[in-house]
C-alpha cells in the first residue's frame, strides 16, 4: 500500500456491517474484529479492541484494511512505550499510523492528536474519537458491553 492509497482509504465514509456493537469489558478483547465497509466502493475494513492487560487502563484499537490485511491505524492507551530510531521512547499513550517507507509512525498522544483524542481515560469517548478518525459513521449505532 502507498501513502496515497492509505490517505484515500482513511478519507472513504464508512459505516459498521451491525448496528449493535458489543464492545470488551475492561480485561477483555474482542475475539473476533468488528466489520466495516465503505460507503462508497468495495473497500472492508476490520476493526480490532483488545483491553486485556495488567492494567485496567490498557486499551487498544486498530483498523485493518481487510482487503490487504494493512494495519492503518493503531491507537495504544496505557500501553508499553515503543523506542524511536533516535534511541526515546514513546509515552505509554501513542498512535502508529501507516507509512510506506517506515512501516508505522509513532506519535505520542500530544498536540493534534491530544485534540482528536479528548478523554483517553472514559473507553466509549475514544472509541468514538477513533472512528471519527477513521470517518466510521457512528450516527445510528447502538454500543453495549463498556465498562
């Protein structure tokens, strides 16, 4: 996948394939990745919640692109800090977003991304921010299952 291809892919309006979601608990992951389609073209996407770790605070969600098992977008709340290639680590609360000739791009949850993401502590507000990110229609959704 190109860059231009990844920006065009995020830019496609989505909807989820059920209106009812059922996200984890707290210690919990989805064992199976919530289905999402373009609007638009034939494009799937999958996406994937896992908030099982030590910490109750854990949380991370990634879309894939289904149709070549591209990891888009990650997003890691609580989480292990990653080392850059300059030898820093990341803060425990970061993004990897696609990128060609790197693989991902980390960014720790600071200025544009500390806008997108509002409130990493209350589950259902960042899993709405992420999907505002991902342009996944949230409008006629019904989520259960937060804790």
């Amino acid at each position: 996948m190109t860059n231009d291809e990844f920006s065009a892919l995020l830019k496609l309006k989505k909807h989820f394939a059920e209106t009812n979601i059922n996200l984890p608990t707290t210690g919990n992951k989805l064992e199976n990745p919530i289905a999402v389609f373009s609007n638009t073209t034939k494009d799937v996407f999958a996406l994937d919640i896992d908030r099982k770790g030590i910490s109750f605070t854990k949380k991370k969600l990634q879309e894939r692109h289904s149709n070549s098992n591209t990891v888009m977008i990650r997003l890691e709340i609580d989480c292990r800090p990653h080392m850059y290639a300059d030898g820093h680590f990341s803060s425990r609360n970061h993004i990897h977003i696609f990128d060609e000739q790197n693989g991902y791009k980390t960014f720790n949850l600071e200025g544009e991304y500390a806008n997108i993401f509002t409130d990493t502590n209350d589950f259902i507000r960042t899993f709405y921010d992420f999907c505002s990110m991902c342009n996944i229609e949230t409008d006629d959704l019904n989520v259960q299952g937060v804790i």
